[in-house]
C-alpha cells in the first residue's frame, strides 16, 4: 500500500450548501481533488473506482444512513480516514462513531478552520500508516525489494542484506518527506 499522489477526498451530505461550502474551503486549503456527493447510494461504486483517501461522512442522510455508511468503510476500506460531520450533538453517539472506526467527529456548524485542519490530519495520518506499513515489509523480509540496484555488490551476508532493506527503506522515506516538503506540507 504505497501512495505516490495526493488521495481524492470525498465529502457525502444531503445538503448542497454544505457540499459546496466545504468542497471550496478544501480546495483553498490546497487539496485538489474533493468530490461531493448527496446520495450515500453513490458511496461504494466511488470507493470502488477511486483512490479515496479521507471521506468527510453526515450521519443523517436519507436513503442510507452515514452510521451504515462508517460500517461499511470500515470494513471495506480499512485504510480511508472517516472523518464524520454531522448535526448530531450526542457524546454517545460520538463514542459509537469513533469505535467504529471514525477518526474525527465534527459538529455541525463546522467552522472551515476546524475541517481542513481535521482533513489534513487524517491525510497525515493515512501517510503515515502508509509509511509504516512499507517500512515493516523492508525490514522484516529477507532479502531487497530492488536487487538489482544492488546487483554490483555480491553478498550473501545476512549483515549485507539487512543493510540493503534499510537503506530501501530510509530511501523510501527521504523521497517521501521530500516530496511533502515541495507539497507544502499540506
């Protein structure tokens, strides 16, 4: 699971105003692909066709409600952050939300500060478990993902080899930080 691009953000609330108030502070905050939906029905067959990073979720929808909707991303998805937005004002209802899986619980009126900085963090953290995860395959195979970069050195030193997978990984993990810092660390 490595992600070379910026993931797409999906916004999904039955009220328009909404859509377009929080797509533009997204978009002004330097996130360039945010799509809107009004219809939960359309969720799965987006999450089936794009590369969803974080999905901003109302709770109060018609049709299907967002509590079904978290489910089903959390089982399906496991590695989109959900942040959930909604009119609902219940510590209970928070709590089952972040057992479910939410990495964020917003009320609405959501000031446009608190979201992008909410989405931001979940597009961190997402990079985040990204990273760790191809760190903990380097490390712990046995031999380089790319043999041939070292294909002039000939070894089978098992010392020899560790020091290969941890020069991949610190490698992966420079040009990831580079490429943040040319991003503007968004």
């Amino acid at each position: 699971m490595t992600y070379t691009t910026e993931p797409s953000i999906l916004l999904v609330d039955d009220d328009p105003a909404l859509l377009h108030a929080a797509g533009i502070a997204l978009r002004s905050a330097g996130f360039s692909d945010v799509l809107t939906v009004e219809d939960g029905r359309e969720v799965t067959g987006i999450m089936a066709e794009r590369d969803i990073g974080v999905v901003v979720l109302d709770l109060a929808m018609p049709h299907v409600p967002g509590q079904v909707l978290l489910d089903r991303l959390g089982a399906d998805y496991p590695d989109v952050q959900v942040i959930v937005m909604t009119g609902t004002d219940d510590v209970a209802t928070a709590v089952q939300c972040m057992r479910a899986g939410a990495v964020d619980y917003l009320v609405k009126p959501v000031e446009q500060e608190r979201l992008v900085s909410s989405v931001k963090r979940a597009v961190e953290t997402r990079a985040l478990r990204a990273e760790l995860l191809l760190l903990k395959d380097r490390v712990l195979t046995d031999t380089p993902h790319q043999r041939d970069t070292f294909t002039e050195i000939v070894t089978q030193s098992p010392r020899m080899l560790a020091i290969f997978r941890y020069v991949e990984a610190i490698a992966g993990s420079l040009r990831a930080r580079e490429r943040q810092s040319r991003c503007g660390n968004l």
